[in-house]
C-alpha cells in the first residue's frame, strides 16, 4: 500500500508544481486551489508512506520522480526545451529511483 500512497502523493505535488506557474503569484483563484489542495493530498500521503518506508528513499523517490515528471510537463505543455546534458542529467536521476527500488535492500516489497 506504501507504494499506492507514494505514488498518488508524486503525482498530486506534480499536479500542484504544475499549477503553480498558472497561479500567478496565487492572484487566480482557481489555479491556486489546485496548488494549495494538490500540495495537501501529496503531503497527507507522504506522511502515510514514512509510516512503512525510510525517510530518505521516500524523498529520493519522490524527488527524482517529481522532477522528471515536472521537467516532462514543462517541456510538452509550457514550451521549455531542455539541452542534451540536462536530458542526461534527469536520465541519472530515474535510473537511481529504479536502482532504489529495484535493488536496495532498505525499500519493503
């Protein structure tokens, strides 16, 4: 169940970070919600998750995830390109998140 929390709580922060742009410095209504709602749900079930699950793989996953899922979001619906070595760079990060997950004997299966 560990991972069904940590994985709705990425996609909630990655649904809020997404939306933040679109708030304007929290002037539109609407846009903020999302923000400030998305953020809840994802920190909610963050805190679920470190119940069974190691702080510090918690984050890494959470982290790595966000930022290729943000990095993707940008890149497909704001018009941000990225360079080769950042594409590089973000490949290393989800290719940590599988080894931790795939391989560390500190994750629970």
């Amino acid at each position: 169940m560990h991972y069904v929390y940590l994985t709705i709580a990425i996609a909630a922060e990655v649904i809020a970070t997404s939306f933040l742009r679109l708030s304007d410095g929290f002037t539109k209504p609407l846009p903020t919600l999302i923000v400030l709602c998305g953020y809840a749900v994802a920190f909610y079930l963050l805190s679920l998750t470190l119940r069974t699950m190691p702080t510090g793989v918690v984050y890494a996953i959470w982290s790595g995830a966000g930022i290729v899922l943000i990095a993707a979001i940008a890149w497909i619906f704001q018009g941000q390109r990225l360079d080769l070595p950042a594409m590089l760079g973000m490949a290393l990060i989800l290719a940590g998140v599988v080894v931790l997950n795939v391989f560390s004997r500190v994750v629970p299966h």
